[in-house]
C-alpha cells in the first residue's frame, strides 16, 4: 500500500471458532482462544476442514509520533489494511466497528477476493497505548480467514490520494464499434504535493496479449485534476485490459491502476464444443432422474418464518439417489403463486428466502454444498474435479439435475402456477441458471448473474482458477491429459446449453470479474438464440450489480409473471 509509515501486524494473532458478540470487547479474557498465523487460510493454520464463524484478536501500539507526520496532519487518517478476508468479515477496534466487507449471515454474501481497506477514526485510538484489533468471520465453504495478506496499521500512501477515473463509454463499460474506442484518464490529486512524473501504461486484450503502450508526461498540482487522452483500435469484439502507472519524481511514491473495458461483447465469438453425443448425454441424464423416486419429505421450520412467508427444509432425491435439501418459503396468504428456484455459489450454503413474500421459493443446496453433503461432499477444493476422469461420473452431471429435480419438487406443488417458474443464481448458480433453462422447458424465465462453467478454453486464457484445480488433477494422474479434462468440461460447459434455452433471460456481468471473467459470461450469452438482454456493471467484480442488480433482476421477473413491485 506504499504507506509513509506501517506497523506490521503479521505476528501476534490469537484466533477461536464460533460467534459471539462480545468477543470484540478490548478487556475481554482470551482464555480458551489459540495462536493463529495470518496471511494463511485457518485450515491451514490449524483448524482443517472448518468452516462457519471464526474470530481473530491481535493488540497493537500505535505511537504518539504519527500525530506529527505531515501525512497524518493533512488526513486525520489510519488505515487497518487486512488484505483479502475468506469469505465476509466485521473489523473492529477497542470494540467499536471500523468497517465490514461481504454479506454476514443470514444475508450471506462471499467477498473473498476484496482486499480490506479500513480507516480508523482518531478518536476511536489510544496513543501510545494498546489497541484491540478484532475481526469477526464467515466463510461458506472451502479456505477461509484472513489471507493472503498483507497485514498492517500505517498512515495512506500516495494511492490513498488519487482517484482515477476511466471513461465508460456508453456508461457500462462497453464500447461499441466501428470507430477507435476512446480512453479518457481523469486523475484527481489529493497527496500532499502536486505530482509530476510520467504516466505509463498498456492496453491489452483479456488473455494479456498487447494491444497498444501509453505514455504521457504529468503535472497535477495538489488538489488538481489532470487529463490523459488514448484511443485504440480493438483486433476484434471482447474484452481489454487498461493498466497505468505514475511515479511522483519528488518522492518516489507511485500510484497505479486499471480497468476493464468491453467492445462488441454481443459479436464476442466463442464456438461451441459439443462432442457428437452431447444431446444423448443430457436425454440420458433426464431418463436416469426420471427413474429415481423423488422421497420427497417437508418439515415446517416455524421458527424461521417472518410475517410473511412460512419456511420449511425440504428433502428429495436425485440422480445417484443423492439426498439434497433445500429450503422453501411460502406466502403465508394461501393462494397459487409463481416460484423461483435459488441456486448456490460455489462452496456457498443457501438460507430461506425471508424477503420474497409473493412467490414460492425454493433455495435449493445442491450435492455438496450447504445441507445437502450427506451423499456427496468433496469438499472445496475438490468439488471442481471430483469425478473428471470420467464423463459420466463428472460431479455437475449430477448438479445440474439436482436443479432439475428442484423443479419437479415446484411442480409436485399445489400452490405453484406451473406456467410461471424462474430460476436464479450467480456465479456458480448463474452457471446452474443457464443449465436449469437449458435442460427443462418448465422454467419460464432465468437471470443467471455473472455466470461459471462456461468456456473453458478461453476461461483457461484468462484466469488462474478454476484452472490450477485441474491441473492439479492432471499432475496426480499422469495418464490424463488436458484434452480429456476438457472433453468432459464440455458436457457441463454452459455455452454449449445456452442454445437450447427458450426462455427469456436476464443476465449481470461484473466488469472486473477476476473470478468469472465476461469474456466467459458472454460466450454463453450469445449463444442464447430466445427473448435475452444484459446488465454490465463497469466497477462490479465477482459481485456483479450487488443489491442494485438483485432489485432490477426481482423487478425483472415479476414484471415477465404479471406482478407488482413486490418486496
């Protein structure tokens, strides 16, 4: 973070799982709790396979000296920088909260890839004295806790003092042709100096080949804005990478940063890679369904419920006779109602969709993840090559009709209108969105956000993960190769099910996705044939339009199944 000056907080650190709110208190007794590394994941740091609530405690001194650096007089500030946290997190100091990243349950939302920038108001600091750092976390599944780092106390560097802004086209983000697209850099200079030095950078395509270099020489004075004007020639439709650089020639303090432009993404060309059995494969996969019997079991949850909706958890079988659960919530007004099916992230449990008070809803954990790891659980890592060796023992096949049998479960349902089912999800569940859609004529509508599972080959190009799990697989079995991982992937691949989608579809994409990169969202995208239209987000990564797009989606499906505003 190029502070002036930091207070390393890499040592020290003592650690307990469960949750309980007083934990942030200063003067707390921390018997019971244990040493813990960060910059490490918690089940590497000597709690293996655990997941849920864990909380992290340190004690750090923060000198009387900084009040007199020239850094501190102008800003007043601190900045608690954890880096990433797996999965949300709450941060406290001398138990007063100083900020919180990701949605904590029961409005659970993974931010695992956000670093954590916190600033410390001065008059919650003790000069000279101890201070109680504590973080409360959530993780869903898989790594979790604060990691990788770094982890530090200090005063903001010159990248806490700049803002920059790059032009958004037509206001997402997206450029559309045929003239040169436009790169516009507004800097915004609020450090202590003016700044003069050079600004360097490149624009690249998404799988990092070159495309053009920028260079222009600065001079922002303090509290000054300065402009930088680019425009570039797009090889062809997709998505492109702008990266630049300043170093202040007085200090050498430096600032960088990037963004993520889109051009044509509609005539994005990603072929299909279906094999010659595909259609057979899936026909295959919904006779093998249909011959499992459902069990369907329901047990009310009246704690659960609000004003409402009544909440149940809900039992059934799938394909392989997996047990899967899910949990349903019903207008308490009896009548017949449209129904959504929820499905889940990657590694992420569902909980009752308490807030949709006038539709059914089941949210649906599929094998392995949340309720439903009876039958089948690899645990994350793992669910991403468990069974890859082998097309039809390939984990999602079994997934994706776990979304199918929750819509049989809908159906079987008195107080369901057959003619208007929707299902929705991000990421992993955008992937299972577009699936459900593809497979099963009874969904009437989906909005997939920020999609998974989809275009591996150029997925692979441009992104480290889920890339490393698979060649991690391959390093263990040495008879396979690339080729074979892809030729299951292909089954499962999003894009080459997206054509058999008939319904209208509504999808988000998050325009600096590292995790589900648009280039993968589109490739299924415009394979879509039916009624479709998007949303692209031009700051949103991973979580896509957060609270804003999940509005628009609701409102987007209420108005296709003939409701109000709803709740």
């Amino acid at each position: 973070m190029n502070p002036i000056h930091t207070i390393e907080l890499a040592e020290d650190w003592v650690f307990r799982r469960g949750d309980k709110p007083g934990w942030a208190a200063p003067g707390m007794d921390e018997k019971g709790w244990s040493p813990i590394k960060v910059g490490v994941a918690w089940q590497a740091a000597g709690h293996p396979g655990y997941n849920g609530w864990g909380w992290y405690r340190t004690r750090v001194r923060i000198p009387l000296a900084l009040r007199d650096n020239p850094v501190y007089v102008r800003t007043h500030a601190i900045l608690l920088s954890l880096g990433p946290v797996d999965d949300c997190d709450q941060t406290f100091l001398n138990g007063r909260e100083v900020g919180q990243t990701g949605g904590l349950p029961p409005n659970y939302a993974s931010a695992y890839n956000v670093p954590r920038r916190y600033r410390i108001p001065e008059e919650m600091i003790k000069w000279d004295a101890d201070n109680t750092i504590a973080v409360r976390v959530f993780d869903g599944g898989g790594n979790g806790g604060i990691c990788p780092g770094p982890v530090a106390l200090g005063l903001p560097g010159l990248a806490d003092f700049i803002t920059a802004e790059i032009g958004l086209g037509r206001g997402d983000g997206i450029f559309n042709g045929p003239d040169p697209v436009p790169v516009a850099l507004t800097i915004r200079n609020g450090y202590v100096t003016t700044i003069k030095g050079t600004l360097v950078g490149r624009i690249a395509t998404d799988d990092k080949k070159p495309v053009k270099d920028l260079e222009k020489d600065v001079e922002i004075p303090r509290d000054g804005t300065g402009k930088a004007e680019f425009a570039f020639t797009p090889p062809h439709p997709g998505f492109y990478r702008v990266d630049f650089s300043i170093a202040s020639a007085a200090d050498g303090a430096s600032f960088s940063a990037g963004m993520n432009l889109g051009f044509d993404p509609e005539k994005q060309v990603a072929p299909l890679t279906r094999q010659d059995d595909f259609r057979e494969y899936w026909d295959d996969a919904r006779k093998e369904l249909a011959g499992i019997a459902p069990g369907y079991a329901l047990t009310r949850k009246p704690e659960l419920d609000n004003q409402a909706v009544e909440v149940s958890l809900v039992e059934m079988r799938s394909i392989g006779d997996a047990r899967i659960r899910g949990w349903l919530t019903v207008p308490k007004k009896p009548g017949r109602y449209p129904a959504i099916l929820q499905v889940p992230g990657h590694s992420a449990p569902m909980s009752p969709a308490l807030d949709v008070t006038d539709m059914v809803v089941l949210a649906l954990d599929i094998r392995g993840h949340g309720n439903s790891k009876d039958d089948v659980n690899p645990g994350f890592p793992g669910y991403m090559v468990c069974g890859i060796g082998d097309k039809m023992k390939y984990i999602y096949r079994g997934a994706y009709m776990d979304c199918v049998r929750g819509v049989d479960y809908l159906v079987s349902r008195p107080d369901v209108d057959l003619e208007r089912i929707a299902v929705e999800g991000g990421s992993q569940g955008g992937a299972l969105s577009f699936a459900t859609a593809a497979l099963d004529p009874r969904i009437a509508a989906t909005a997939p956000d920020v999609p998974f599972l989809s275009d591996f080959h150029g997925y692979c190009a441009v992104a480290d993960w889920p890339k490393n799990e698979f060649a991690g697989w391959l390093d263990q079995n040495p008879g396979k190769t690339w080729e074979d991982v892809h030729r299951v992937l292909s089954y499962i691949d999003i894009k080459n099910l997206a054509p058999w989608i008939k319904c209208p579809v509504l999808m988000s994409a998050g325009l600096q996705d590292p995790v589900c990169p648009p280039r993968i969202n589109f490739a299924a995208y415009n394979q879509v044939k039916g009624d479709k239209e998007y949303r692209v987000y031009p700051h949103g990564d991973h979580g896509g339009g957060g609270d804003v797009h999940r509005k628009l989606k609701y409102a987007w499906i209420r108005k296709r199944f003939g409701l109000g505003a709803g709740s």
